[in-house]
C-alpha cells in the first residue's frame, strides 16, 4: 500500500538522521525531497506545496523543545504536517448502530458491507446484513455469499424492486441484531434518483453512520466525490477501498480529508479480513516505516550516538593509539550503515578493495567469530596486542574453542589496520583537515578525494 511514497519519505528521513547536523541546506533538500514524493503519491500540488512550505517554516523558525535535538525536531514536524493532510480521527463506535453504505457502481461497498459485518462480529456484536441493492441483478446473492462465509445473516427481498420496501422490513424483521449493515445500490454518477433513494432509505433507517465508500483508484476526485455525497444527502464518514496496488492512495486520503469528512476505514484487499480502521497518527507512522514518532526519534538518536562513538574512535586513531578494542568497534561500526564505514570509504589512500572485501561484506560474520575470539583474551591483551605470543595465542584459542589459525588471522587483521592507521597519522595535511571538518561538526570527507 503506498509503497513508492512510503519509500521516498523513508528515505528522506534516512538522510535527515544520518546527516551531520541540521542546517537550512538540509532542510530545503529534505522539503525538496518531500514535495517530490507526495506529487509522485498523487497528492494535490497546492497541498503539498503547503505542507512543504508548513514544514520549512517550522524547522527555521521554531525552536525545537528542551532536551530535543534539531535533527529529532525537524523529523518530528515531517511527522505531525504528514498527519495533518489525513484530516482527523473518527472514533467508531462499538455501540449497537445502524450502518448505511453508500456510493458508485463497483466502489466496492457490497464487499465493505460484509467486511464491516466481520469487524463487528470480531468485537462481540451481533451483526445483520441487508441487501438493498435493487439494481443489480445478483447483489442479493453476492453478499449472501458473503454473509454465508462469515455466518452473518443477510437480509433480502429477491425480486423486489424497490429498496425503500426492503428497508422497511429489514427494520423490522432485523430489529434485534445489535449492528445493522446496509447495502445500497450504485450508479455511474450521482444522479438525481440516487439522491432520492438515498434520502429515502435514511428516513426509513435512520442511520447512526452513512458511510460514502470509495475506490482508491480514483485519486484527487475522491475529494470531489465525497463533497459532492455530503452535500446532498450527508455523510459521516468515508471508507477508501483498494488502497492495495493503488499508487494513488495518498491522492484519495489527502483529497478527502480537505473536505472535513473523515475517513474511517480503510480497503486493502478482497478478503473479508482487508480492512483496517484508520488512524491518521498510525497509518502515517507505518508509512514511514516505525512503531511511532518515539520510535522513530529513538532510531535518529542511535545515529547520533553512533556518530559519536565513530568520532571517538577517529580520534584515537589520529591520536595513534589503536588497539584491538577499537578494532573492534570499527568492526561494530562497518557492520551497520554508521558513519565510520563513510569515512572509511572515503579515506584516499584506502583501496577500496582493503576494506570492502576483508572486512564491510564479511564483517557480521567474523565480527561473531572474533567476538568469540576476544571474549577469551585479558584486558591487558585487548589493550596491548602486541603481548600476544605463541603461549598467549594457544590458551586463547582453547578458551574460545576456535583454532589458532584463527587468533593468528585476528591478530594479522589487526595489525594491518594498525599500519593504515599510522599511514594515515604520516598524513598531517589531511589529519589537519579531518580534524578541522570534525570540530566543525560537518564531516564531508568527499571532499579530500
Ligand atoms: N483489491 C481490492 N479489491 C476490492 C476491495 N474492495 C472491493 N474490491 C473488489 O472490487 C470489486 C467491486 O466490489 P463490490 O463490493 O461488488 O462493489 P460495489 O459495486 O460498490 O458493491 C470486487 O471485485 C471486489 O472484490 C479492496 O479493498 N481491495
Ligand atoms: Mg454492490
């Protein structure tokens, strides 16, 4: 569902997180960024432009709260503008209620109806469906069947011709199941008998709920649709059906939110089990790929402290201690998308060929093994390798269960890295440089290439 938009914004968030620090170039990318995504997403261009220039806005303007970092700040506002465009919550109601669907031809109600019936059933509720479909030859037996897999009773006049008389009987007839259902008919446009019928039936029924149901596909013109629905016979809500493989999701939610009419639920496929609730706070936190803002703001923390721990360590190689503790924290460091594996990467006198094959595809596997390996060497010996002889390498060996061949393998790693490292400290013009960009906080190490 969504998932090109979902990516595009995962990966505008990725950036902010992993960037040095926020500043008001980060910030006009990310907005770029963001514009981009949401056009792509079908959302309406006034509106995303309006949510790009709120999230500009914000970010230079406002400060972020105590204790809030600006890079946790800026993410925060992405989130909470993204779920301002998905309009407000609708709380449903599990009370006893009656339930009118309505909308075009093929938008997917008769479906809804009885995926509703299921959601109902779910939470404890007795539920009747009625078929007041007169238009469609076979829309009794459709939700029928429906009613039948899900043992929901369905309610119907075959042959009846019109649905006000149905109406009236399935009120009484249905009177004593707690939540009632109805299905109505469609028609290729809203035309002036819909209305009628339409009208008719809420008089009759005299909804709790008059649900306008959608199909994704359409996009921005949900907006119109569904104004076009509440203005004449008035809807408390909508339901937007085919969010599966539809790209065009974030146009249908967006476009109906700026109408005022909440959506409630959500169409994501043709099993009766396809439809979720719809939370705006939620769906936008799935959409960005976290449990929420929290977690979300977790995962930029972590990056940040990542980042520290990598300048720590840069600082100790420039310091020319290295030994097999930092060793192993760069091996941390490269395993993940950290900071350290860009830096690096970007060092000119590492081939890359030193570092990508020995260690960054490899370095989960053998960050294990040598893990094992470390795990059975002293304190002293992590500090001071250069103590580890023969003796040293056999009762390692022995405590971790691997063989010497492989503490000699750690051990000759090691050493080559150490030499890098003091390559690296002969190199004062970029020792210089580096030291410079770190203090500064805008580590672009692109650029010494
Ligand atoms: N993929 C997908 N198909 C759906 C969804 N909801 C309904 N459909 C399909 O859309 C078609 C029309 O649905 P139907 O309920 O008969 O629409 P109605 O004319 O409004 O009653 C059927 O083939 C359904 O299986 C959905 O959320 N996802
Ligand atoms: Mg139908």
């Amino acid at each position: 569902m969504l998932d090109s938009l979902g990516e595009s914004l995962r990966n505008t968030i990725r950036k902010i997180t992993k960037a040095g620090y926020v500043d008001k170039a980060l910030i006009k990318e990310v907005v770029r960024d963001i514009q981009r995504a949401l056009l792509k997403g079908d959302v309406e261009v006034h509106l995303a432009l309006k949510l790009s220039k709120n999230v500009e806005k914000r970010a230079l303007e406002e400060k972020p709260p105590a204790g809030m970092s600006h890079r946790d700040f800026l993410i925060k506002i992405i989130y909470e503008e993204l779920v301002a465009i998905l309009g407000k919550e609708k709380e449903i109601s599990l009370k006893p209620q009656k339930i009118m669907l309505v909308g075009l031809y093929g938008q997917g109600k008769t479906t809804t109806a009885a995926k509703l019936a299921k959601f109902y059933q779910k939470k404890g509720l007795s539920v009747a469906l009625i078929a007041c479909d007169v238009h469609r030859p076979a829309a009794y037996d459709q939700l029928k069947q429906l009613g039948d897999k899900i043992n929901v009773p369905v309610f119907g006049i075959p042959g009846e011709r019109d649905a006000r008389v149905i109406a009236r009987e399935a009120m009484k007839k249905m009177k004593d199941y707690q939540v009632k259902i109805f299905d109505t008919s469609g028609r290729h446009a809203l035309e002036e008998d819909l209305i009628e019928e339409i009208k008719d039936l809420k008089e009759i029924i005299s909804p709790d709920e008059i649900f306008l149901v959608m199909d994704a596909t359409i996009g921005q013109q949900a907006g119109k649709q569904a104004k076009a629905f509440h203005d004449a016979v008035g809807i408390t809500g909508v339901i937007i059906t085919k969010m599966d493989g539809s790209a065009k999701g974030g146009g249908a939610l967006s476009a109906v939110a700026t109408t005022g009419a909440p959506v409630v639920f959500i169409g994501t496929g043709e099993h009766l089990d396809d439809i979720e609730y719809f939370n705006p706070t939620r769906f936008i936190s799935r959409l960005l790929g976290m449990g929420d803002l929290e977690t979300l703001l977790e995962t930029a923390r972590e990056m940040e402290i990542e980042e520290e721990k990598a300048e720590k360590i840069m600082e100790r190689m420039m310091s020319g201690k290295f030994n097999l503790k930092d060793m192993y924290e760069i091996w941390e460091q490269m395993s993940k998308p950290g900071i350290l594996q860009k830096i690096l990467y970007s060092l000119p006198f590492l081939k890359m060929g030193d570092i990508d094959k020995n260690m960054v595809e490899e370095s989960e596997e053998k960050l294990r093994r040598y893990r094992v390996i470390m795990d059975s060497m002293t304190y002293e010996e992590l500090e001071n390798p250069e103590i580890i002889k023969a003796s040293r390498i056999r009762r390692i060996a022995r405590g971790s269960g691997k063989s010497e061949r492989e503490v000699r393998a750690l051990l000759k790693e090691y050493n080559r890295m150490k030499k890098m490292m003091k390559q690296m400290r002969g190199n004062r013009k970029l020792m210089r440089a580096l030291r410079k960009q770190m203090k500064s906080g805008n580590l672009d190490l692109m650029g010494f290439k």
